[in-house]
C-alpha cells in the first residue's frame, strides 16, 4: 500500500479544491447528540460549507442517515476532520472513508495525533472489499489513493480547503482534542469538540458568528445539572480538569462571552429532556449573545444571527393554512404587493404546504408532521368510550393509536374552506385524503354539527358550570369548547374522533426567551413579539401594525396566520383555574375589562381570513386567550373556552351575536411573529376546492366501531351504487358486491375496501353474456 502523506507542508499545498465562491459560510449540525443512544438526534457531526466544498466535522453514529436527508453523500465530500478519536465522534468514519473512496473528487482526511493510524488501520482491514467495490469501476485502491490524503495535526496548525481558512487550536479534555476556525469572506464558525475550561480558546473564537460548543452541565427537566453550575465560571478549574471532561454552563458562557461570539449554539446532548428556561438563566449570568439548544440538520448561516435558524425538521412545524386568495375588508383582491394596505395577509406566504400520503390502509401519513392520520374517523362516541376503545384499536397493523389532541388534530385544517352561517358549502379539511360528514338535518342535527373531539379538556368550565372538551369543526372552520354532558339529560354527549399515531412531541413548545423583546420556540422555528400591540385594532390596521413593526434588529414581522397563532395557546391555563390568559407567562399580554366587567385578556387577530356568512370575505379568524365570552338567556359567560378559534368582522362596531351570543369586538390585539424559510406571493390564486355536495364526504367509512350514517342523496348515486348500496353510506364494500372478487379489486382503485361513485360503473358490464 502506498504511504500515506503525512507533512504538513506537502499537505497544504494539495488540499486546495476548486470551491465555488459564495457569500456564505454554513454550518449544518448533523447530529447533536451524545454516546448515550437518542432515537431523536444522532451523534457528533457537523456540516461546513461554501460553495461546492463540503467538510465533515466528525462522524459519530447517525452521521450517514442525516446526511442522506440533505441529499449529501460521502463522495461530495471535501475532507473528514476529527476533533478527537472518541467512539461517539469516529464511529461512522469507515462508511464516510469508503464512499469517498468510491467518489472521483480529491478529499483529505484531518485530525489530532493517531488520525493517520487510525485511517491505515480500517484502510488494510477493508482492503479487500475496497478493491471490490472500486474493481466495478475499472479502478484500484493504489489509483485512488493518488487522490486523498491524511495528515495528523497539533494545535496551532492553520490550512485551507478551497476558499476556507482553517485554524486549530488543542483544547483540554481526556485526549488529543482540537477546535477548530472556520473563516470564509468575513464569517467565521468556531467548533470546539469535547472540552473542559481553555484560558485559550476566547481569544481563538474571538468575534465568531457561530461557536458550536458542549452543551456539559444543562439543566434537565428532572432536575439533574442544576448543582454542577456556579454562578460565575472561572478559569481557576486546572486542578479540577482531571476529573472532568466536559464543561458547565458557568465555562461556556463565560468563554462565550469573553470571546464576543455572536451566537452560541450547544450540541452534544444526551437523552433527557433539557429545561431550556433554566439552562438559559445559568447562561445568561455571563453571556449576554444569542443563544440556541441544537438539534439534528440544524443549518445556521450569517443571514440568521439573532436566535433564528432553520431547520430540515422541526419537531412541532406548523401547516400552511393553503390560503392563496387575497381580501380586503370586505372582497376578493387580486394582486397584493408590499406597499398595500393589506399586504401581510395569510394568503402572501406559503409555509410548509400541506402535503399527505394516502397508504391505502385506512391511514393518511401527513408528511409535513410526521403524523400518521386515520383517514375516516369513529363513531359518534362519547368522551369515556373514545378512551375507553382507543386501547383495543388497531389499524393498518398498528396498535398505538391514540386520541388526537386540539393541536395535533388542528394541524389538519384548511382554510379554503366556506361555510354560511349553519349551512355547509366547502370543507376545512382536504377530502381527498379525510373522510369529513356533515351533520342529519334529517335527525335534526344541522349540517354544522359534525364537531370532531380531541383528548384536551378544557381546564376551566364553559356555559352553566359545563365540563368541556375541545373540538375542530372541520365543517365551519372553528375551535370551540363542548360540553362533555348534556345540561339538561346529564347524558354524556357524544362527538366524533380522529385517531393518530407518531410524533409524540408535535404541539409541545420550546420556548426561549431571548432578553431582545422576542420569544423563540425551538419546536416550530417562530420568533415571537414578546408583548403584544397593547390596543385593539381592525383588520387591517393589525396587518399594518405588524408589517411597520422594528424589533431586536429585525423589520420582516408579520401578524400570524390561525395555525401559527394558535401553536402558542396553552390550553393548561384559564382565566379561571391559573388566573391567567391561556399563554406561558414567557410572553407579556395586555388586561383587558370584558364585556362582564371582568378582568379578562383579548382575541388576537390572525391574517387568515374566514369565509362564513352572506359576505364571506369581511370574517377573519382570532385566537381568544381569555374567555370565549357570549350572552345567553341575558348572561354573559364563557361560551366557548379560552384558546378557542372563531372569527369577527374586519371592520365595524362591537355587538353580540349568533346563537350564543358570541361576543363581537372587531378590534383585537396582536402579537407579531416572524420565521425562517418562506414563498411571498403577490398575485392571488384560487386554490381548488371541492364542495361537500360534490365529495360523498357526508358519511365515513368507520374504522373503529359501526357509525350510523345519513342517508346518501340518490342524485349523488349512479344506478349500480344505488341498487348494491344495502347499508346507505354512498359505497359498495366488498362483501355488498355481487360479483367475482377480482372484478371488485379491479373497480376498488384506490384499494380502500370500497367502490365510491368516482369509481363505480356508469355502464353495464362489458361483454356481458
């Protein structure tokens, strides 16, 4: 085997590659996590980039499987540095050495002492099946190696890689370790591996944008952490370095802020769950930057210094509302540029489209979530059945169902849809994957009364003293509270549910307050106004109030669309029960004197706009943190629950209105927020709907127990549904078909069990005898 190059001046001289020059520097964090296995972050690895150079900074177990989300293989590939030889830093080095191999581009392969053994080493061990794998190609590891490199360093040592100037510098830990400089066009990253307190790094990362630092002594949500911290930090530690080998919050942030870096963003962290409020006031006692908790394909960059970032996947990412139509206070808008009044509105900005897979299994995989949906939902049950048979449910060969809560099960809405008054006319969920009924007006119901309940009970009590759970009306577009029993039977109502599975984080917060007037949460990417306007507003004057807004450096906020504002509500806390608007106390939110005389706190307006009522367009949808006050029978009370969704006219005069009396106010508050990532639309479109008399969406197919359903219009049914139909639910299963069993498979086209009329016959069967 040929020998590997090892002088650091021959080095120098060969690993300059022809990178593209960009304005910016990235690091991507390829895994966060620590040797303690997490099936929600791999471990150490960090992505540097500009241009096309690519260098891999570490590559600890899950390396290749984020990679392979970024659409980066080992072969587009720069260099493989290593900070230290720790198994949870070079476990996946063999999988990165041998795709690079296979690859036709010059790398290097750098480190601290040990890094050329190392290399050698695997290299002889899979000799072999290198050969193999390179004998596809006609080539051999001896040809290869002409084009890579190897070279151990020591702290001090400084090197390019295309356009990137590299520096080192050897840190205290229980080995070898180096940090090391990443500069390019005046940006710079700092990533300082495994380390104790270093008199000597601060001045190393001095001015950084980014340092990537241990995250040693966070604050866990168990309690654990908060008594290795000291209050200041101090560089006296030498003594104590032998026994440690990781740092504390007091270490970091002081270095941090000696350092003047920017932002800090901590990695490496283990399994549990990190009290983020808490590590950051043990921060905060020294380092005054920004600061952000890393998590796996994380990308920061130069364009995002102030606490924001974005990220390949979130744990709690919000939906896009899918309104692409423009309105003014009261019409249709066809363009809408920056400088317009009503610019700013839901319909300007595309986030995260919808987008769902249906796996022909009775399930919907919505693939922004992560969530795995059932597409048709239960029997009208009541809230103890629905616990009570959600334990025995399986489907799709799945067994961990549960009820989905008020935030999962929002994040299926879809405000394209239109409603009037108590009259259905299109969903507020997509009906190509969600079966949605309407209500039996034939039973009395009216075709509104097709509520879905979620597991959140609401922690206060509505109407006369109700017990209330929360519910989504796909069919009117609103969040309201139901109460669990009859008022006057006492007999428990009954709802409909839709099941879910997966992502068991998605609607728990993150939020992290970064002492600049602004909240960020780490779950969704959104940076929050941390008060709100302290006045109400119209429509329009709260769009304008957002879009003039400056704050902590920023000028791009906007008022949140009904899913973004509703992401924020914590529906653990009442006016009533924690004497409190249903928010963390995090944010500041404004008293207010309800309509009772109370003290109560506001609606706050969202830019989405409600299509309800004889002028559809004039309606847009609030968020009430306080009481969802109505008047009934001449009291005024909480109809509804705080963290309810309903909507108010644009403009006009206060009133009280419908059958509870909701409550108009037409001038509510806002609370401004602003993200990472978006399309800016300025010409309206309308997006195709579907309305309910067009879908056989008013009965469901039930997966868990027997529904007893409408009947289905005959002029939606063709003859052959009409006449094999025998239980009126508007399909023919196969047990109703009367015919060969491949005949059925061949009809049933979508594989969900049944015959829809989309799919049935409007014919008599060809070749008939």
């Amino acid at each position: 085997m040929k020998k590997i190059l090892t002088g650091l001046f021959l080095f120098s001289t060969v690993l300059v590659s022809t990178a593209y020059a960009t304005e910016r520097l990235t690091a991507t964090v390829i895994g966060s996590g620590s040797p303690i296995f997490n099936e929600n972050r791999a471990s150490a690895s960090v992505l540097i980039s500009a241009g096309d150079t690519n260098i891999l900074v570490d590559m600890g177990n899950g390396t290749q499987a984020n990679l392979y989300k970024l659409g980066i293989k080992a072969r587009d590939l720069s260099a493989l540095l290593f900070t230290h030889h720790h198994l949870d830093h070079n476990e996946e080095f063999v999988p990165m050495l041998i795709g690079s191999l296979l690859g036709k581009r010059d790398f290097s392969i750098v480190g601290p002492p040990n890094t050329i053994k190392f290399t050698e080493t695997n290299l002889d061990l899979y000799k072999e099946d290198i050969e193999y794998r390179l004998g596809k190609t006609q080539r051999t590891l001896a040809s290869r190696q002409k084009y890579f490199n190897v070279t151990d360093l020591k702290g001090g040592d400084t090197f390019s890689i295309g356009d990137i100037r590299i520096s080192t510098l050897e840190v205290p830990h229980t080995i070898y370790t180096l940090a090391y400089r990443f500069d390019y066009n005046a940006q710079s990253i700092v990533i300082t591996g495994d380390l104790t307190y270093s008199d000597e790094l601060p001045g190393f990362a001095k001015n950084a944008d980014f340092m990537i630092i241990d995250s040693g002594g966070m604050i866990m949500k168990d309690g654990r952490g908060k008594k290795r911290n000291t209050k200041k930090g101090n560089n006296d530690k030498k003594n104590s370095n032998r026994h440690r080998a990781h740092l504390d919050l007091a270490d970091s942030s002081l270095m941090a802020q000696k350092a003047n870096v920017k932002t800090m963003v901590y990695t490496h962290f283990n399994s549990t769950v990190v009290d983020t409020e808490a590590s950051l006031k043990e921060i905060r006692k020294n380092y005054s930057g920004h600061v952000i908790f890393g998590g796996d394909l994380m990308v920061l960059n130069n364009t995002s210094n102030v606490s924001e970032y974005s990220t390949i996947e979130h744990a709690y990412p919000i939906v896009d509302t899918g309104q692409t139509q423009f309105y003014g206070d009261d019409d249709v808008l066809s363009t809408l540029n920056e400088k317009d009044s009503f610019f700013g509105q839901d319909g300007n900005y595309i986030i995260n489209k919808p987008s769902y897979t249906d796996n022909h299994d009775g399930t919907i995989t919505d693939n922004i979530t992560g969530l795995m949906w059932q597409k048709a939902l239960t029997e009208k049950l009541s809230f103890e059945e629905a616990i009570a048979q959600v334990k025995q449910f399986k489907l799709a060969g799945y067994n961990d169902w549960r009820i989905s809560n008020i935030k999962e099960l929002y994040s299926l809405i879809q405000f394209t849809g239109a409603v009037k008054g108590e009259t259905a006319i299109t969903p507020f969920i997509d009906t190509r994957y969600f079966d949605q009924p309407v209500g039996n007006t034939e039973q009395g119901e009216r075709e509104i009364d097709a509520q879905v309940w979620t597991s959140t009970q609401y922690v206060g009590k509505t109407m006369n003293r109700d017990d209330t759970v929360f519910g989504v009306n796909f069919v009117d577009g609103r969040i309201k509270g139901y109460p669990k029993y009859n008022p006057r039977s006492q007999e428990a109502n009954k709802m409909y549910f839709r099941l879910v599975r997966d992502n068991p984080s998605y609607g728990k917060n993150q939020f992290v307050d970064n002492n600049d007037g602004t909240v960020t949460d780490l779950a969704t990417g959104l940076m929050w106004q941390k008060t709100d306007s302290q006045q109400g507003l119209n429509w329009k004057n709260a769009l304008q109030y957002s879009k003039d807004l400056t704050l902590a450096g920023h000028d791009d906020w906007r008022l949140p669309n009904a899913k973004e504002l509703q992401s924020i509500v914590d529906y653990s806390r009442s006016p009533d029960t924690s004497h409190s608007a249903a928010i963390v106390p995090i944010f500041n939110i404004s008293p207010i004197k309800n309509e009772n005389g109370k003290t109560d706190y506001p609606y706050y307006w969202t830019s989405t706009t409600h299509l309800d009522g004889p002028v559809p367009e004039a309606n847009a949808v609030y968020i009430s943190f306080g009481k969802a006050l109505g008047k009934m029978h001449g009291t005024i009370m909480d109809v509804h629950g705080a963290g309810s969704q309903r909507s108010d006219p644009k403009t006009g005069n206060a009133m009280s209105r419908g059958p509870q009396g909701d409550f108009i106010r037409v001038e509510n508050y806002v609370r401004s927020v602003r993200s990472g990532p978006m399309t800016v639309t300025t010409k309206s479109t309308t997006t195709k709907v579907t309305d309910f008399t067009e879908q056989n969406t008013h009965h469901i197919n039930s997966t868990l127990a027997p529904i007893s359903v409408n009947k289905v219009n005959e002029k939606s049914q063709n003859k052959f549904i009409k006449r094999l139909d025998k239980n009126g639910d508007g399909k023919v299963s196969s047990s109703e078909f009367k015919g060969q069993t491949k005949h059925f498979k061949h009809l049933d086209k979508n594989n969900d069990g049944y015959i829809n009329t989309n799919e049935a016959p409007t014919g008599p069967p060809k070749n008939r005898q």
